[in-house]
C-alpha cells in the first residue's frame, strides 16, 4: 500500500511517502527564517506558506519517487491539535488529490503520529510509556497499540519546547531556541541547583513550565550581562560569543536544561510506577532531539528494564513521514474518513471518528 501523508499543522511543509510501512521518499519546507524574524510562528504567514509550498513539493515528491498521483491508494494528512488555518490548508489539498486521484483518505493525529514515528526504524514495543515533547505539546501516554493511546499527563501551562524557545527569546537567541540552548549547555556542567524542578510536590503526573520560565527571567534581571547584545545572524552562536560569556551562558543554560529535564525525568517514573506493564519508553517530538533528555531518558529505561525507543533526529521534528506511517498503520487496519473530516484546532481532543472498511 503506497501512502502520501501531509503535513501542515505548524510551521512546517511537510510530504512523505510510504509504501507497507517504509519511507520511500519525502520532502520538508521549513518556514522557520520567516517566522524567526517575528521571534515565534505567525499564524497567517504560516497558512500563506504551506499554500505556497504544498503544490510544488508534492510535485516535486512525487517525481523523485517516480510515482504516478493514480498510483497513491491512501492520502493521510495530519488534521490536528495545530494551527487551523494551516491545517485546513493540509486538509483540503488532501482532500483534492483523494478525489480526483481515487484515494483513501485517512486523518491523523499529529501527536500520535510523533509518537509512532520511530516505527519508520525499528519495531515498537508495545505496550509502552509514551513520553511526547514538543513546541506545543508536553504529554504522557500509555500506548497499548498503534490505536490505543491513554492520557496520562499533561502541561498545566507551558510546552516544555516552548519553556526552551522563551529562554532564548529572553537572551536574543534565535528562533527556535531550543537547539542553541542545547548546543549551548552541552559546553559546560550544570549546576543541579540554580533552578527549582516545578511542579513536583504533588501526586499527579501533569507538567507545569511557567514557573521555570519565572525562575530564568529573575536570574537574568541579576545577571542582564548574560544577553546577547544583538540576535547572532549565524547558527554557530557559540562561536560567535566572547569566551568569557560563552562560558558563563553555557553554564546558566546547562542548569536550565538539568531542571527541565530532571522534572520531566520525576513525572515519567511516576507514570511509569503507574503502567507496570510497558516493555519500551517512547521518546518523541521536536524536543526528543535534546542531548541531556536523551541520556537522561535512556539512563532511566534502563534502571526500569525497558527498551528505549528514540526516534532519529530528523524524525523528531514536524515531519510528513511520521503522519504517512500512522495513516498507513490506520489504512491497513482499515480506518478511513469521508471528505467531511474536519481540522481540530490546538486545545481540543482529536476525536476517535473512523470508519472502519471491512
Ligand atoms: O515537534 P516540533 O518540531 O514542533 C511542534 O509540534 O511543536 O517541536 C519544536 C520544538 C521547538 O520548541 C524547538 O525549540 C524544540 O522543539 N527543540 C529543541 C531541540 N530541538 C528542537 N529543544 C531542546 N533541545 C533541542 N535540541
Ligand atoms: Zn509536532
């Protein structure tokens, strides 16, 4: 079965193909210069863009591939939590080509598919605790199967991407942060306690970041040195720094980066105490491309026995791949939707509203 997925739920252009289960070729049109000149994602730029790239990356998929448009049987495009104006642009043109080109249409949870992602490189073993981590979304998941996906907790405020995009932003690191905050902190040794674990006295497995947030915007009021006079133009930003400041950054960062990762690691083995029965810990979205999530993701999977599952780099971030793999995974099985499928917008439960061909 070949399957074309669709991408658009936030700044990303993303299309994929997947044939039984395997990438066959796929294509990323990232807006993230265009966005960075605004210090985050503009909603209508962003629906503007995907409109502009989606037609000619399509085409130009589809002729690497060799693949004739007749030849697709499924087109799954992610249809939410994202940007709903940026998502019904993903919708329609997927709803488009599954018309004239005679396809299945399948809708895709984006959050699910992240977690499913790196199914593309090994097998997954389920059930697992599903760890998600992403510019919007701080989540946890029992995941009994490919369909099967049990809330555990979630962020309060905050997306823990969102709480290393805002540090930056208050340094005049550009946009996204997350990656030059990472690259940053991996120079230096955190110090465990320059900064409080938020939201940890508590019996629940929900997140909070804002706090966190708080804790960086107090310290750099002490320390207004520590702020990049103007935004570095190149992405090497630590090579563009003074030693002194480099260090003295670097040390501040890797300490951010110890508190967030080590309240993530908290609320994890919790959930973990609680799912007695996961074989593998699932680690996925933008934010699994950390290094210090990574170690410490892997070091806790195996005090626990489990199997670590980590997506590749370029799998972690929005991609098309990851929405044709689980539109594949849901195709075969049977799921499809009729062209009355409809956006969920960023907030609001993706419902469970296949129908099933026998
Ligand atoms: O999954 P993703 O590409 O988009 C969303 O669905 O949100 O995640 C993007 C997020 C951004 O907040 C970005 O700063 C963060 O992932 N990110 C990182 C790293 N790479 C990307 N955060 C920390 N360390 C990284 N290495
Ligand atoms: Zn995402």
């Amino acid at each position: 079965m070949l399957v074309l997925g669709v991408e658009t739920s936030c700044d990303d252009t993303g299309v994929a193909l997947v044939r039984d289960g395997r990438l066959v070729a796929e294509r990323i049109g990232s807006q993230a210069d265009l966005h960075s000149l605004f210090g985050g994602v503009v909603p209508e730029i962003a629906s503007r863009e995907h409109l502009r790239l989606l037609t000619p990356l399509a085409r130009s998929l589809l002729d690497e591939a060799d693949v004739g448009p007749e030849s697709i049987d499924t087109v799954a495009a992610a249809r939410g939590p994202g940007l709903l104006g940026s998502l019904l642009v993903g919708l329609s043109f997927a709803k488009g080509f599954a018309s004239v080109h005679g396809a299945r249409l399948v809708g895709v949870n984006h959050l699910h598919a992240h977690l499913l992602a790196p199914g593309l490189e090994r097998e997954l073993p389920f059930p697992a605790l599903g760890l998600l981590v992403s510019g919007g979304h701080t989540q946890t998941y029992r995941i009994a199967d490919p369909f099967t996906f049990e809330l555990l907790g979630r962020t309060l405020d905050d997306a823990v991407g969102e709480a290393f995009d805002k540090t930056a932003k208050m340094l005049n690191l550009p946009y996204p942060g997350g990656p030059h905050v990472d690259a940053l902190a991996r120079l230096a040794e955190p110090d465990p306690e320059l900064f409080p674990r938020p939201y940890i006295d508590n019996p629940n497995l929900d997140f909070s970041f804002s706090g966190l947030k708080t804790a960086m915007a107090l310290y750099l009021e002490g320390h207004p040195e520590l702020k990049l006079a103007r935004m570095p133009e190149s992405t090497d930003v630590a090579g563009e720094l003074a030693p002194s400041h480099r260090e003295a950054l670097a040390h501040v960062l890797a300490s951010f980066s110890f508190a967030v990762v080590d309240a993530l690691r908290i609320k994890v083995e919790r959930a973990l105490d609680r799912t007695r029965d996961a074989r593998s810990l699932i680690v996925s979205g933008g934010v699994a491309a950390n290094s210090m999530l990574r170690a410490a993701m892997g070091q806790l999977a195996s005090e626990r026995g489990l199997e670590l599952v980590l997506p590749s780099l370029r799998l972690c971030a929005d991609n098309a791949a990851m929405i044709a793999y689980a539109g594949w995974l849901l195709a075969q099985s049977g799921y499809r939707h009729g062209l009355d499928l409809e956006a969920v917008p960023r907030g609001r439960a993706v419902p469970w509203d296949y129908t099933r061909e026998s």
